[in-house]
C-alpha cells in the first residue's frame, strides 16, 4: 500500500509541476528558453523555440 501512495504521490507532483510551465511558444516561454544555455535544448526545443520565437 505505500508504494502506491508514494506512486500517486510522485505522480501528484509531476501534474503540479507540469502545470506550471508556459504554453510552449508564448512570451514567457521564449524568455524561459532564451536564459536556458543551449548546450541544453533537446531538439525539440530547438524546433519549437525557430517556429515560435525566431520567425
């Protein structure tokens, strides 16, 4: 029973935190993304940050 509660728990923080990113390609995640060094981008993030930031 305590490694589904912990589980849910891990699970519970995850959604939380998700939820507190910006919507890729608004101002503020440009900004975000922009101060990240880009030695680590994942390529999606490169792609996403050329679609919405740069053009």
């Amino acid at each position: 029973m305590s490694n589904v509660r912990n589980t849910a728990a891990a699970i519970a923080v995850l959604v939380l935190l998700a939820a507190c990113s910006p919507e890729v390609g608004s101002k503020e995640w440009c900004a975000d993304l922009k101060q990240k060094p880009k030695g680590e981008w994942t390529a999606n993030e490169a792609a996403d940050y050329a679609k919405h930031c740069l053009f």
